[in-house]
C-alpha cells in the first residue's frame, strides 16, 4: 500500500519499520523531498519513493533531543534538582597587578 500524503514540510511521519522523520524541504522543480529523522540525519527523496512508503501522519515529537544525540539526563529534563550555577567570574582569580 503505498502512501496518500503529500509533503508537506514541518509534517511529521513515521514509516512502517517505525522511522521517524519531519519533511524539511521540497523542491518541486527536481521532484524531490528532503526528510530529517529524529535522530538528526537527512535524506533526500525522489517522488516515486515518496509515492511508495508506507508511511502514517504523526504529532512532532515533545523531545527534540535525538538529533542532539543527548540522553535525557544530560540536560536535566527529568531530575528534580535544581540546576546549579556558579555566578563567579573565573577571571577573578588571576591577578592583575603586573
């Protein structure tokens, strides 16, 4: 069954084999669709292979953190600490006088 969506760029889809992707350009004039899984890498498609993913309309995903190749940790997205900031000037250490 090949798919009935068109293109549309900021849609997201996920294929059969359970990829995940956002339409990020078009270009008409050579008939191609550029695609950006989660997972931040691009692929350019022709029309045809367009025509015949197996593909279902999906909500952006509320993580955007896989094409940042971060685990949820790594930015503190579900920690309930506090995040820490040293507010001092490292520069204060070094000593001006000459």
């Amino acid at each position: 069954m090949a798919t009935q969506f068109q293109p549309i760029i900021g849609d997201w889809y996920e294929s059969t084999s359970g990829d995940r992707f956002e339409v990020v350009a078009l270009d008409a004039e050579d008939g191609t669709v550029e695609i950006q899984y989660f997972d931040g890498a691009i692929e350019e498609l022709d029309m045809e292979t367009w025509i015949e993913l197996e593909l279902m309309p999906i909500e952006p995903p509320e993580d955007y953190s896989g094409s940042l190749d971060l685990a949820r940790e790594d930015y503190f997205a579900d920690t309930d600490e506090p995040l820490r900031f040293d507010l001092k000037n490292p520069l204060d250490r070094f000593d001006t006088d000459f």
